[in-house]
C-alpha cells in the first residue's frame, strides 16, 4: 500500500567525530551491521520496497553498501564468511535503491522536500536511521502502516520524554483517539522545559501524505534557522489531520553516545545469549 521510504542521510554526525570525519554517521556499526540497514529492514518489513536516499557529499559508502562488492564476493565465494551478507544481499534483491543529493543542509524539512524528486505523488514512510527501533510485536513502521490504513493521514511516532529532554524533539499536543492514538493540535520543534506543551516526543518514524510537500515549500525557516518537518506537519494538522502515535517498542537514540552504546549491547546480547569474551 506503501511502497516508498524515504530516508534522510545528509546529515554530519558531529557527535561521533572524530569517526565521522570521513564516513557517514549512517555507516556506523551497531554490532556488524551499520545502523542504515537496521533502517532498510525495517522498511522493507512494512512492506516499503522503494528506498530513496536524500544523501550528500562524502556519503558515498552508503550507496557502496547497497551494490555489489564483486571483488570482495568473489574472493569469499562459498567461504563461510559468505554468510555474513546473506541479510544485506535479501535486501538488495527486494529492494530497489535511489538518491537525490541534498546541497545544502537546511534542515530535516529540506531534506525530505529534497526528495520529493524520488517520492512523487503518492503517500510514504520516512525513517531516520539514528533512530534505532526494536518493535514489540512488529516493527514501528509496519504497525504505523496498519493504523494509516485506518486513517490515511500523516502520522509521527511519539514516545514519551523526561520534561528536560524536550529541547531535543518535535513536541506535540492533542486528544486522545484512542489508545495510544492523538489528533495532533499543535506541534512545536524542541521547545525548552517551561514552554513545552506536553513530553510526547515525536521520535525518527513517519508516514507522511505527499501535500507535505507543498506545505514545506511554503514554509519560513523555523527553530535554528531551518526548514522544520515540524512546522510543515502543523500545517498539515491544522488544515486536516495528523495522527501522533505512541509506538509499542523501544527506541535507541544512536545520534548520542549512550544511545549508541545501548544499542551496541542490546544487539550484541540478542546476537550470543551467552557471548564468548576474551575467547
Ligand atoms: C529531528 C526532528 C525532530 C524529531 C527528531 C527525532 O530532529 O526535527 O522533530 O523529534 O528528529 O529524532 P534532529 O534530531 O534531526 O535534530
């Protein structure tokens, strides 16, 4: 029903410096798999087999890694190691894989008008990689995917912060639908403490109806002089309806050290119940 995600990979990494000097933040490993096809898995689950990337310069390992590496494959062909693409090569056999470039950082909103190129004019998932999500029954997007069915609106994944995280998120308020569902009032990117309308948090998932892009054309630069999705999807909610949703999972912050760390012992104790160390 949903057939393209877009995921936005323009962005630095300044946090992970000096490790994102000369590689994508994207490429960063959670364990053997760099955190970009934790995404890609993700999408492809919910059914989303268009991937398109809004990518910039020096994020070329990313389309590397989503292509042959004939020399590489030759050289452990029918070698045990073989195994270890046999996730990635799924992937790229059910999956097809585009990019535009973003030329200037501008903001999430920016990146994600940047792609409109490669989403056209159709309803479609965006997925911010450094959001590492493990669903509780399903993936977070194949559940926003069933409550789009529903609805056929714009939704945003919320998850609830400490009051003195907001700063870090796109704030909303609303009612409640139902459980775990809010008609999204109003919005606002990170809002300090004392003006922050509530600690729903909207977190890297988002199924978005493609009027979002006229909206983000419209658009003034927001909070931090970008062009804020945000803004673009307050918009959207005041004219008709935006669903923020209150996943059911866990959420890893891989942008933050601590997040990334998390995530890193998470995979690893779900990978060997019992991890051989110093063997
Ligand atoms: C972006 C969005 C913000 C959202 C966050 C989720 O911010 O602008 O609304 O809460 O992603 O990770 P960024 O983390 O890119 O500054």
């Amino acid at each position: 029903m949903i057939s393209k995600c877009l995921f936005p990979v323009a962005g630095y990494g300044t946090r992970f410096l000096p490790a994102t000097k000369a590689m994508p933040k994207e490429m960063m490993p959670i364990v053997n798999k760099p955190l970009i096809q934790y995404g890609v898995q993700e999408a492809m689950d919910a059914g989303m087999r268009q991937i398109a990337f809004v990518t910039g310069r020096s994020k070329r390992a990313i389309e590397d890694h989503f292509d042959r590496t004939y020399e590489l494959e030759e050289q452990i062909s029918g070698t045990k190691a073989e195994e270890n693409l046999l996730e990635i090569r799924q992937l790229m056999q059910s999956c097809t894989f585009s990019y535009t470039r973003q030329v200037q950082m501008k903001g999430l909103g920016d990146a994600i008008r940047t792609g409109e190129t490669l989403i056209g004019d159709q309803p479609f998932g965006v997925i911010l990689a450094d959001d590492l999500c493990i669903g509780e029954g399903k993936p977070v997007l194949s559940q926003m995917v069933e409550i789009f069915a529903k609805y056929q609106c714009s939704i945003v994944a919320v998850e609830e912060v400490p009051r003195e995280e907001t700063e870090k998120y796109g704030i909303i308020s609303g009612k409640q639908l139902e459980e775990g569902l809010f008609i999204v009032e109003s919005m606002i990117e990170k809002p300090p403490a004392h003006e922050s309308p509530s600690n729903h948090a909207i977190i890297g998932r988002y199924i978005l109806t493609p009027d979002i892009f006229d909206n983000l054309r419209n658009l003034p630069p927001g909070r931090n002089g970008e062009i804020q999705i945000t803004d673009a999807l307050n918009v959207q909610a005041k004219k008709k309806m935006v669903i923020g949703y209150q996943f059911k999972g866990r959420r890893f912050d891989c942008g933050s050290l601590e997040g990334f760390v998390a995530a890193t012992n998470y995979f690893f104790t779900q990978m060997k119940p019992d991890p051989p160390i110093n063997r």
